[in-house]
C-alpha cells in the first residue's frame, strides 16, 4: 500500500511540473511571437515613414521643383515692376508739383516787377532836397526789402548797359548815337529785365549804339 501511495504520489507531482512547464514554454512562444510582430509592424512603420518623407521631399538637395521655382521668379518679377513703376510715378508727380509751383511763383513775380519800377521811377523822381527826408527814406526801405525777398527768391536783374546785345536777354527798341560805345553795345537801358532762376523772366528794353 505504501509503495503504491507514493508511486500515485510521484505520479501526482510530476503532472503539475509537466503543465507548469509546458504552460511556461507556452507563454515564452507567444512572447517571442509577440515581439517579433512588434519587430515586423516597426519596420512597416519604418519603411512607411521613409516612403512618406520621400514624397514630401521638394527634390534632391532641397531644390524646389522647376514649376514653383518658375511661379516664385514670375512673382519675384512682378514685384520688381511695380516698384519701378511706382518709383518712376513718385518722380514724375514731383517733378510736375515742383513745375506748377514754379509757374504759379513765376506769375506772381511778374506781376510784382511793375510794382518795383513803380519804386524805382518814384525814388528817381524825388528832388535832391528831398532825398534825406522820412518820405524818400520810406519808399527806399521798402523798395530794398522787396528786392531782397525777390532775390531770395531766386530774381536777380539782367545786365544791360555797356554789355554786348544778346537778343536773349534784351529787347532793342531804338538805335542810338554814341561816340564812346561800339556798335552792337547797349547805350541805354528803358526798362529792366529780370531772370528767374537762369530763365529769363522779362526781358531788358533798351537802346543799342549804332
């Protein structure tokens, strides 16, 4: 009886070590197993990373592709015209606002002039005994600021007398004798002219030596 107990006794433990053992084995495999599908799925990911950052990339080296590279130099181009075009129209309006200004004070001086030979007919006019007094000094300074301010702005008179005619700047009016004077000299000066900014503003009416 008792070597029959322990034969079942023996017989009992061995069973378990056995399912223990197959199950350990069992477990392992599906171990294994498992990793070496992780091991198949990451190099699917892998080369399904690789495959998609190859479509991503513009080109070798980094280029960009002939058609945007074409698009971005037509662009590029555009740009450069209409900065050119815009300069060239900031040019050319201030070039007519400097013309217009310039017009409208050239025709303001010329309706000044009259008023300066006004002045200067008046200071001629006045007797030698009556030069020094308030009056004559008056009408001077006032006539000397106005030739300033005009100076200023860019008026200064043509010179005539003694001066070789120059139908540029003077007007002959009238021939004149003159023992001191060459032909073609003027002799004498009617009225004055000006120059506005080089340009002749009023030209010099005078008498030339004959």
């Amino acid at each position: 009886m008792a070597d029959e107990k322990e034969k079942l006794d023996e017989e009992l433990g061995q069973e378990p070590l056995k399912e223990d053992k197959e199950g350990a084995d069992g477990a392992q495999a599906a171990g294994d197993g498992a990793q070496a599908a992780e091991g198949q799925d990451g190099a699917g990911q892998e080369k399904d990373g690789a495959g998609a950052g190859t479509e991503d990339t513009p080109g070798a080296g980094g280029e960009l592709p002939a058609a945007v590279k074409e698009k971005i130099d037509a662009l590029e181009d555009r740009v450069r015209r209409q900065m050119a075009e815009f300069d060239n129209y900031r040019k050319r309006t201030e070039r007519e606002k400097e013309q217009r200004f310039s017009m409208g004070e050239r025709s303001v001086i010329e309706k000044i002039l009259p008023v300066v030979d006004n002045f200067e007919r008046g200071l001629q006019a006045i007797p030698e005994q009556d030069k020094g007094s308030a009056l004559a000094s008056g009408m001077e300074m006032i006539y000397k600021q106005l030739v300033k301010q005009l100076e200023d702005l860019g008026v200064k008179p043509i010179e005539a007398v003694g001066h070789e005619f120059d139908p540029n700047f003077h007007n002959a009016v009238m021939q004149v004798e003159s023992e001191d004077l060459d032909t073609g000299i003027v002799a004498q000066e009617f009225q004055k002219g000006y120059l506005y900014h080089d340009s002749v503003l009023r030209h010099s009416m005078v008498g030339v030596a004959k």
